[in-house]
C-alpha cells in the first residue's frame, strides 16, 4: 500500500517491522535509504545519535541478533491535517536472541517516531526512546542503542562490598551477589527490580 495512502500508525508499524523485526538485511538497509531522511535524531534514554551512528547501529544489531516483536501498541498520534505526517507514541515489547550463544532479552520501549513529510513521502526523522531491558530478574536502563555496556560486578569480599554501597548509595546485598550495571564511564542508570538511583559508577 502507497505510504499516502496508510495512515500514520500503519506506516510506523510497517517501518519498525521493516528495519528491526523481518529477517532481510537488505530490505532494511533500503528502507534505511528511502525512508529515514538524513537529518535523523535517536534519543535513546541520555544518548543522542545521528543518521550515520543510527545505520551503522542497526547493521551491527541485524547481525548479531534476531529480534521478535511480542507487542507494538498505539499510546497516542497528532496526525498533521495538512500533510500525511505528524507524531506516534508506541509500546514496543521485543525480544532479541543472541545469533551466537542463543541467550535472549526482552526490552520495553516507549517511542515517540516523529514523521514528516519530505520530497513527496513520509520520512523518518526522528525517534525519543525510553528503554529498559529484563534480564533474568534484573531490570537496567540501556546506555547505548544496540551495543550494550555490560559491567558484571560480582561481589566476593564484603570490603568489596561496603565499597560498592558507598560510590551507589543502594542497599546492601548479600554476599556474592551479581549486580548488572549497564553504561559507560557517567550518568549510569541502575536497576535491580525498581529504579535504585542514577549516579556515576565508575
């Protein structure tokens, strides 16, 4: 179906199915082309990416993953009534599988995928992401768009211990715990089953 002739949450749920979801990596990669228009901006939680850091993201994801979309729900649209283009808010619950060890994640995202309409189609130019990924039983902010930090701190030793608890500020944990900390060197989001506290960790 002609994108005009879609309306705008179905063109955003072909476009998500399209890039991450159908196992095609040069049907993506050509919709990357058409669709998405150079001026993009991916915010995803504290991260800011352009058009270039999006694709090269993208291609590493199809990669070294497969993703499964378990659910893509309309939260709210303003549909420009001037042209065919405007804003969707969406829930995305996915899972992604390791192509190599076969080990899962499930994410939650809620996206805002803002649309305009450029040189006769609709266009992708930007998306506001907020992420979380559940892995088993752990719940951490994502830090970068498809190429996670992962920091297993494992704790052996209760001076460890007593000093992870100071530089976190969190509760203390039982000896020999696992804490999954996800991010770079600033502004790391913990999460270990509710949101604990933002701070540097490193």
């Amino acid at each position: 179906m002609p994108a005009q002739q879609q309306s705008l949450s179905q063109w955003v749920t072909q476009i998500n199915d399209t890039l991450f979801i159908q196992p095609n990596d040069e049907i993506a990669l050509k919709a990357v082309h058409d669709q998405v228009d150079p001026s993009l901006e991916v915010r995803i939680n504290h991260n800011l990416y352009n058009y270039d850091q999006f694709k090269a993201g993208l291609q590493f994801a199809r990669s070294s993953s497969t993703s499964i979309q378990d659910e893509f729900s309309v939260i709210l649209q303003w549909e420009n009534v001037e042209k065919p283009d405007g804003v969707v808010a969406v829930l995305s619950k996915w899972t992604t599988k390791d192509k190599t060890t076969g080990k899962e994640i499930k994410k939650t995202n809620v996206i805002l995928w803002e649309v305009k309409w450029i040189g006769g189609k609709r266009k992708l130019t930007g998306q506001s992401e907020v992420e979380s990924i559940v892995r088993r039983g752990l719940r951490y902010g994502r830090r970068s768009a498809w190429c996670n930090v992962r920091l297993i701190v494992r704790v052996v030793e209760v001076v460890k211990l007593q000093k992870l608890r100071k530089r976190l500020g969190t509760k203390s944990y039982d000896k020999g715990s696992e804490l999954v900390l996800s991010g770079n060197a600033t502004n790391s989001t913990l999460y270990l089953g509710s949101y604990i506290k933002e701070k540097d960790v490193l």
